[in-house]
RNA sequence: GCUCCGUUAGCUCAGUUGGAUAGAGCAGGAAUCUUCUAAAUUUCAGGUCAAAGGUUCGAAUCCUUUACGGGGCACCA
C-alpha cells in the first residue's frame, strides 16, 4: 500500500496501452479524476484523447482497458463504461485496510516538517480606528492559510505590519487633544480601540462642519465659479474638491499636518500623545485578536520602517536596474515587464511607500532567512505588489522567487459598499457579539447539553458562533468579492461551519456511549456499504487537497472539504445503525471510520481556525 | 483614455490541466424523531453559465468582440 491509488493506476493504463495497443508514448497525459457520485466506482479515466491512439472507439477502449486493469491490478475489483469514461472501482479490502492503517494516523493529512521558511503578512491595520469586516476577511484568509502552509511542511511565522504613523492617526490625536477633555477608554468605560476610533469620526464631523460653513464664503464661491469646468453640480464639485480645501485652506488640516510634522521632529509632547493613544488602540486589537483566535510571531511598525529601502535604492543603481533624474529622484523602468516607470526616491531623497516595501521585504528576510513571503492585501493593490515583486527580482534578491500577493476581493454589504464616512462599515468586535448572540438564541430551542455547567454552554455557543461567522468567510474563494449580509447570512444550517461542528460531535457521541469497544475485530469487517465506501475515499483524498490548497493558497478549498466530509457522515448516520450494527466488526469497523473522520474534521477546521466542541 | 479583475438558480456560492444530464446551501412546497445528538436526512421545484462569434470529438472553463459591475493608472499610503 505504499503506491498512492491515482500513480498507480495511471501506471496500469500506461502498461494496458502497450499491451492492447502498442501505445508507448511517455508524454501522454492520462486523465484521471474522481468519479460522479451518480456512476458506481471511485475513479475515472477519460477515454476520448485515447482514441487516436488505439485507433479505437472510445467505448471499447474503455471496455478493453477496464478488463485489462481488472485482471492486472489487485485493487481494481470492477469497472463500468459509459460512453468516453472508464469508471473504476477499488476493492473494498483496499479501502478498509487504508482505514485502519492509515487513516487513524494523529498526523493524516500533514506533510513532513521542512526547513523552508515563509513569512505570512496579514491584517495589518491602521491604528486610528477599530477592526472592521474588511480586515476580518482578511485576518481569517492570512491565519488560515499560514495554517496550511505549516500542514504542508513549511515553518511558517506570522508577521503584520502596523501603519501607526500618518495623517490618519493625527486626525484621531487632535480630536482628542482639542475636545477630549483628557478622558480614558477606562474612564469611559469603552473599548479602548473604540475610543479612539470615536475621536477619528469626531474629527471628521468638525471636519465636515469647518467645510460647510467655508463654503458659504466669497473664497469659496470664486473657486466654484473658477475652477469648474465641467459644471459639476455644486454638491458633487465640494466632494472632489475636499482633499484640496484639507490641504490649503482648513484650518484643521493644517493642524494635523502640523502635528504630522512635529511628529516627524520627535517634539516630546507629541510622541507622548501618540505612544498614549495608540497603546490604547494595541489593547483594543489584542482583545479582537484573541477573541478570533489569531496570533503573531513578529510586528512590525511602519514608524520604524517608513525610512528603510534607501540602501536597496542605492543598490539598485549600482546594479544599474534603477537609474537617476536630474533632479536627483530615483527611478526603475518596468516598461519591457509591461509595467511602467515607477519612483523609487523622490527628489529629495526621501522614501515612498514603494521603498518602505522593498526595505522591509530584505529586513524579513534577515530577520528569518525566510525564502518565501506571503502578502495578504486586498485586490486593490494588486499593481503595486506586480511592481514590487518585478523590482525585488531585478535586485536579484534571494527571496524573489518566493513571493506571493495573496489577494482577495472587497467584503461587500447587502447595501453596498461599507463606507467608513456613510457609518455602514461593520464592527468586528459587534459582528462577533451578533453571531455568539444568534447561536445563543438558537440553542434555545434545544437541550442536547442541558446537563453541562452554564460556563462550559457559554463556551459551546462562542464556538458554534465563531464557526459560523468564520466558515461563511472562508468558504468563498479568496480572489472573489464577496456579499455579506450581517443579519442573515449568517446561517447556522445547511453549509456551514455548525453543520460541520454537528458531525464532528457525532463522531464524538457514539465514542462517549462505546469507549471500551474491542477495535480488533474491524479487521473483520468484509463489505462496505455505499455511505462506508464514499466516506473513506473522501478520507483518501485528504492529504493531496490540503497540498494542493497550499500550494494555491486558497483556505476555501479546506472549508468545502470539510463540508462534503461532514455531509458524509451525516448521511452515513442516517443510512447505517453503528452501536447497534449486525456484527461486532461492523461496530468496531464503524467506529474507527467514525474516529478517522472526527480526526479529519478537527484537523481540516483546525486549518481554518474553527474549534470543534465535543457537545453541542 | 490605458490596463487588470469579475458576471453561474430568486439570494449566497462550488465547479480541478477543456470531459458524463452545470452542482451545493438558503429561501419556497412535501415527508422523516420511542432507536448512536433532527444545528440532521429524503424529496419536489428552480439555469439562455452576461451576449455574440471562434478553436475542439467535446467549452461555464481557451481565444476575439461587446454589455454591465468593480479596481488600478502620484515624487500618496
């Protein structure tokens, strides 16, 4: 049983198309896949690119190999055909001796530990305001996946980097100092990243008000007249036009500019402030974190690294893959990459966003000798990381090769997009409390763990909401926008994560009623049912699909997975009585597929950061 | 204007390197709890895979054009 099922039956059709037809060409492509659930057998071979060879129609071609395998291969028990397919069939003392060799293992499903190291960048955040939805989608694909890159062997560390410097959280800053009147998130008794994120709103809203009453002066009403020509209405013209009147005329943007600057200078006062206020947003984020289950092995801070890069610039143009203007800026031309001329240093020798990134992509890899990185950021800035990654190969650096932009779509509301200034972005920490709230009111209509203590229930129900809200997430494909509705998507039947949480608790009650049961006898067991048989050919398929998931890091692969399992296993349950089988070997057999499927689900949920209660 | 991405059932989504009659869940109709947890199972209904053309034995999948939706095109981040 050392050959896997797929190698060894391509290597049947190989050896049955030089017997039957001569056929030895080494380059062809066998088309093997998993056969549809409506046809008897586990796997297929597509019979139709065979035709040309064998000169055959495909239906006898599938016949003769079908035979052809049958008789060669001990696996094989049986085949069917039906038009261009050959559906085989693998004996059942296969599948039960997988089962019981090799599905119990505690490690199926994870690859050998290698030494290669991938550094995985998700959240990053700015810190003048809470966790949304937004930054939820992008937590859960970062976590999971880091998940699946360790199951597939790699060491993994967990980095963000934290944009805690800026425009942004001086706007928060200012508000504080000018109408906070020296309160506390404690004093207030309110969430300390909350707190602040109150005072970036507030902001906004003075803001908004100095805009208006502007508008209503004679400055205002030249520039309307002057500088519109193409006769927006007035309304739509003052909404473009904002980001000029914050930068020229506001006076409460030059006060956060002013204080961006005094920053800039170390001015003692400032720093305070700013060490003051975002140690509050860091406690807020550890309690989210944590509350999601996520975790770091290094953060990084942009106010540390915004300067880095000039050495890579200077590199750069000893190597001659950057050259000098004039003026003295620095540029790269990507032009013959089909990406343009980018700006490495501006002319006055400062960094750009693009530097930062390059000086922090060398400093992780001194940092873990890391040959692999992994950027969880949003599709928007799919451009910049082609740029990025296009620059770092030119730069011959040792990591090029390993770099990975994992990008996902927007998180789109019912309603639309989530605009911070329209007050529709979701709150993370309010959508968790919404699901753990929904499961609560759900599990109130039932009594399955009505003996259990209220702090183990309560605990139950954090997961059972957790999952849902999680699995929702993750089960759509990473590069797809996505639609959530806060209210109803987030479903706790058909599927979705409590779905898959119910079958593992089933494998887990039929343990709990049975544990002393003699598993010797399941070697005994002689032939499967159909829900048996489909169950352990999903378990057989696991390994390779959390490979492949990996290797395309796409979490939501993983969470259809479990899906599909669970949904076998709820059938399973229905179809066949298992403490009460026919024969003691049924039983036995029948609880170690029930082991080898818990196991499985644990483990493949575990990968996307869903616990499994024992009850529910 | 240039460029990238998306469009599959009323809604939310799957759909492997091109392969069988395009699949799930939710919502809607109908059944199934005295038996290992019914957050389950069974069943009915629901489709011009955005549109047109092309390549192929075979296209939701590859190519071209179009429509609609979104992103990106700073010495911003």
């Amino acid at each position: 049983m050392t050959q896997q099922l797929p190698d060894l039956l391509t290597a049947g059709v190989r050896d049955g198309l030089q017997a039957l037809y001569q056929v030895t060409d080494p380059n062809l492509d066998i088309t093997l896949q998993s056969t549809r659930k409506e046809f008897d057998g586990e796997f297929t071979i597509v019979t139709f690119p065979l035709t040309r060879l064998a000169k055959k129609k495909p239906e006898q071609i599938g016949a003769e190999l079908g035979q052809y395998l049958k008789t060669e291969l001990e696996e094989v028990s049986d085949y069917n055909v039906i038009k261009g397919f050959l559906n085989l069939v693998i004996t059942d003392r296969y599948w039960i001796e997988f089962l019981l060799q090799q599905a119990q293992a505690t490690d199926f499903g994870r690859s050998p530990k290698t030494d290669e190291r991938v550094v995985v960048e998700f959240s990053s955040p700015n810190t003048n305001k809470p966790l949304h939805l937004g930054h939820v989608r992008n937590i859960l694909l970062g976590w999971s996946t880091s998940q699946l890159l360790e199951a597939a062997g790699f060491d993994v560390k967990r980095v963000q980097i934290i944009n805690d410097r800026g425009i942004a959280i001086c706007k928060s800053m200012l508000a504080w100092q000018r109408y906070g009147e020296e309160a506390t998130p404690a004093g207030k008794g309110v969430k300390p990243d909350h707190f602040v994120g109150q005072f970036y709103v507030l902001f906004e809203q003075r803001f908004q008000e100095e805009y208006a009453d502007w508008q209503q002066t004679t400055t205002a009403k030249t520039i309307l007249q002057d500088k519109n020509p193409k006769q927006l209405p007035e309304e739509a013209f003052w909404k473009a036009y904002k980001n000029t009147y914050f930068n020229t005329y506001s006076a409460l943007g030059g006060a956060a500019k002013d204080m961006l600057l005094r920053w800039e200078d170390k001015d003692p006062d400032t720093i305070t402030l700013w060490k003051r206020m975002n140690g509050w947003v860091y406690e807020g984020f550890t309690e989210t974190y944590r509350r999601l289950g996520v975790s770091f092995d290094k953060l990084y801070y942009e106010s540390d690294t915004y300067l880095l890069g000039k050495d890579m610039a200077q590199a750069g143009l000893e190597k001659g893959v950057f050259y000098q203007k004039e003026d003295g800026s620095v540029f790269v031309d990507l032009t013959d990459a089909k990406l343009d001329e980018k700006a490495i240093l501006r002319s006055d020798g400062t960094s750009l966003y693009i530097t930062q990134d390059l000086g922090t992509a060398r400093l992780r890899y001194d940092d873990f000798g890391a040959t692999r990185m992994v950027y969880t950021v949003g599709d928007e800035q799919n451009y910049h990381f082609q740029v990025l990654f296009e620059i770092l190969k030119r730069l011959e650096e040792p990591y090029a090769a390993g770099l990975y932009h994992l990008s996902y779509g927007m998180v789109d509301l019912p309603t639309g997009k989530m605009k911070s200034r329209e007050g529709t972005v979701v709150d993370a920490d309010d959508l968790m409390d919404e699901v753990i709230q929904e499961a609560y009111n759900s599990s109130l209509e039932r009594d399955a763990t009505s003996e259990l203590s209220a702090d183990e229930r309560r605990e139950i129900i954090r997961m059972i909401g957790m999952a849902a809200l999680k699995f929702q997430i993750i089960k759509v494909g990473p590069q797809k926008r996505m639609t959530f509705d806060p209210k109803e998507s987030v479903d706790l039947q058909g599927q979705t994560g409590p779905y898959v949480q119910n079958a593992y608790v089933r494998t887990r009650a039929v343990w709990r009623k049975a544990p002393d049961t003699d598993l010797a006898a399941a070697a005994d067991y002689q032939q499967l049912e159909p829900t048996e048989r489909e169950l352990i050919s999903q378990l057989y398929a696991y390994p390779a699909l959390v490979r492949d998931a990996a290797t395309q890091y796409d979490p939501s692969q993983v969470a259809m997975y479990c899906y599909e399992l669970a949904k076998g296993l709820h059938k399973f349950w229905h179809d066949v009585s298992i403490l009460n089988a026919d024969s003691p070997a049924a039983v036995a057999f029948r609880l170690s597929l029930c082991r080898a499927v818990g196991n499985v689900l644990k483990h493949g949920m575990g990968l996307l950061g869903i616990e499994m209660p024992e009850r529910m």
